[in-house]
C-alpha cells in the first residue's frame, strides 16, 4: 500500500459512474441557475483529476467525438484498464496522464471549460489539494466550470473516528489494503455487537451502510493518512481564493425550494436568513448531509431575465428507461420520501413518453400554465431520480463509439448502461 500524497495504490478504485460530473449536466445545472454555461455539445475541453479507471471520461468521451477529454491519477494500474477500454472502444479523443496533482499542475499547458474532481479531495494531502486549485486557477476558461465532490459535516463528522480506527488498521496489520479494509470492517462490526453503539443510531446506520460497500471503496475512501470532511462554508472560501464562484450542488435536489429540499420546521427560518454562507450551512444541517457535489464558475456571467426565459425554452428533456408511466410517485430523498402529485407528473411523464421535449412545450402543458418554477421543479426531482434527463438538440454521438463502449462494459461486468442523445449513461439494475 502506498500512502504517497493520500493516494492508494495498490488496488483499483471501482469502475463507479457519476451522471452529475457530465458535462451536459453540469451545463443544464449552471444554466437553471441563472448562469451562461459551456456548450456541451461543441468543441469543449474537460478535465477529470482522479479520474481512477476512467468510467466517467469514456461515457463522455464516446457521446462527445468533437470534444476533448483529459484523465488524470495517480495509480498507473487505473489508467492501463481506462486506455485499453479506449483503444477497444474506438474512442481516440481521450487522453490518460500518469501523474499526481502537483505534477500535472506544474507541467500543464492545455485550457479546460470543464474540470471535475470526485471523491479523491477528501483524501489526499493538503499540499495536493493546493495543487488542484493551482491548476483550476490557471486551466479553467472563463465561465469554465469546476466541479468538486468532497466529504463534509455534520454528517460525516461521526465517521471520523471510523476512519481512525480503519486507518490505524491500515497501518498495523499485514495484506493488501482490501484485506486491511476488511478486517477494520470487522472490527468495527466486533465492536458493534458488544452494544458500544447501542445509544447512537447514526453510527449504526453508518457502519450498515459502509457494510455494503466493496471493500476495494473503503480501501480508497479510509484507509488514507489526510481523511477528513469540510464544512462548505470553509472549501467555498478556499476555492473563492482560486478565483471560482460557487454556482449550486450539481446533486439537483439540494437546489430545490426549500419546500422540497429541508425538513418542514427549518424550512421558515432558512427563508429568512440573508446570508448566503449561513444558508448553505444551515441547509447541511438540516439534511444532515455527508457529502456534497459542489459547481463552481470562473468569471460567472448572470443570465438577464429575458436570456433566462429564452434559454429554459430552448432546453431539451428526455424520459429515460424504466421511468413511470404515470403519477403519483414517490421520490427517495435526503430528508425522507417525498410524493409528487399524479396531477403534476402524469401529463409530465406522458408528453416526455412522445419524445424529446423542449422547456418552452413544457411550459404548454395545461398544468403548467408557463409557471417555470413549477416545471424545473418538477423536472428536476425527475433528474434526480434518473427518470428523466437533459437532452441535446443536436445530433453529437457519431461512429460506433457509443456500442463499442457498452460492449465493453458488458464484456468486463461493469453494469452501466448508455444513453444516447443525453451525453450520459445510467447504472443497470439488476
């Protein structure tokens, strides 16, 4: 095992898929927000530091043939699987660096419009988390976007001394890091069962769920020496030195009125508070959140209201498979289940059953009545649900990239499905 920067490196990171680090995503975000965003189906550049065996890139990469894609990690045996996926999938606009956060920052001569980073913040060196706001400071175009996933509290605060416990395993004991990972799972699970946890339902809830997870997952995400979650608030601050803006959460939901998005006795007192900072920390809060997908702009530019009307008309959606047919239905959140009304969802979900459909025939629908906060609402709770998503209008997924991609993913039991004319995949049930 190897602890250079944070990093390990004797195993692979899990071939895991993020809709939200797309960049078709991340531009509807930046849009439904207010802001002018990058062309996701253009000739734009994106970045993944981290990018481990490089799920994400080649998604983006074969729906995207006129755009460029650059991966970048630590652990050479994560780029060996991502280059030859690459090379059997005909995908040739993608490019794999070997190096470490500084190292890349140092030696990089190409601009990005986007640059995304997930999971890897929480655990490395603090000297590499300077690196990667060096290279966003000085790689990002102006209104490039930056997205960044990172641990945060107060709902990762009690898996602290978890992580304490699994690192000193990590760092007492023989065998590779799954195996190290397995027997602190043990552990803490030994400890457990002797009731120490009996009076805290959180640990427990906690320690079910990281049961679940491979223990190559919590090799990467607990093993590490520089482990440690933030509040958003502080990682705001120091991406604001870099010269980015925070925008939103590309996770949707916790963009949503907070009558959707914070339990019912907080939702008054977040209304009325006129700090933005003291907002989004209260929102933690009241969430409880764990973690956070947080998008950030180099120079923002605010969209007028008449630009934003004309651009939330000229946006496309597309039902993806296995959405309902019909409302009532039940979101999985948060902060619980939240029901969205058949009389709001049934027409929805048949106008999107025809085919792709722009925000302004959205609008259209009787009942909508063009109130766009009631559609993008609604629309959103669909997204984050992988009912429903982003579309482009334009034809970009060209050759056989696309097939090649899936069929590789099928031959090597990676169960993620493409989606074509989204710019995006979605993990296969079962």
């Amino acid at each position: 095992m190897s602890w250079t920067g944070g990093y390990i490196s004797d195993v692979r990171y899990p071939a895991f898929f993020y809709k939200e680090m797309q960049p078709l995503w991340l531009s509807t975000v930046a849009g439904l927000s207010g802001f002018t965003a990058p062309r996701a189906n253009a000739d734009f550049t994106l970045c993944e530091l981290g990018c481990g065996v490089g799920i994400n890139l080649l998604v983006a990469a074969a729906c995207h043939p006129g755009a460029h894609f650059v991966g970048v990690d630590f652990n050479a045996d994560h780029l060996t699987m991502a280059r030859d996926a690459a090379r059997s999938s005909g995908i040739s606009n993608v490019e794999f660096i070997h190096a470490d956060f500084a190292g890349f920052a140092r030696d990089n001569r190409q601009n990005f419009d986007y640059i995304t980073c997930h999971g890897v913040w929480s655990w490395i060196a603090a000297e590499q988390q300077a690196a990667v706001l060096d290279m966003v400071s000085a790689g990002l175009n102006q209104n490039g976007l930056f997205y960044l996933h990172y641990m945060c509290h107060p709902g990762s605060t009690d898996l602290m001394s978890f992580q304490h416990l699994l690192n000193l395993c990590a760092h007492h004991m023989p065998g590779p890091s799954p195996r190290k990972a397995q027997v602190g799972m043990k552990l803490l699970q030994q400890m457990a069962g002797s009731g120490i946890f009996a009076d805290r339902p959180d640990l427990m809830r906690h320690l079910a769920n990281m049961a679940k997870r491979q223990p190559e997952d919590i090799a990467h995400e607990f093993l590490t020496d520089h482990w440690r979650p933030q509040h958003c608030v502080d990682l705001h601050q120091q991406v604001a030195q870099a010269g980015l803006r925070y925008l939103a959460s590309a996770d949707v939901f916790n963009n949503l009125d907070p009558s959707l998005s914070i339990p019912g006795r907080m939702q008054g007192l977040i209304r009325q508070t006129q700090i933005p900072a003291l907002a989004e920390t209260m929102k933690d809060m009241a969430r409880n959140a764990h973690q956070r997908m947080d998008l950030f702009q180099k120079e923002p530019t605010p969209l007028n209201r008449d630009h934003f009307a004309a651009h939330i008309a000229r946006m496309q959606f597309r039902l993806l498979p296995n959405a309902p047919s019909h409302g009532p239905i039940q979101f999985d959140t948060p902060i619980g289940p939240i029901t969205g009304p058949e009389a709001i969802f049934t027409p929805l979900l048949q106008r999107l059953a025809q085919g792709p459909a722009s925000g302004a025939e959205l609008l259209a629908l009787p009942v909508f009545a063009g109130d766009v906060v009631a559609l993008l609402q609604s629309l959103q709770l669909l997204m984050m649900q992988a009912m429903a998503h982003p579309a482009t209008a334009d034809a970009v997924m060209k050759g056989d990239q696309v097939e090649r991609l899936a069929q590789w993913f099928r031959q090597n039991a990676i169960q993620i499905d493409m989606i074509e004319n989204c710019g995006t995949a979605v993990v296969a049930r079962p």
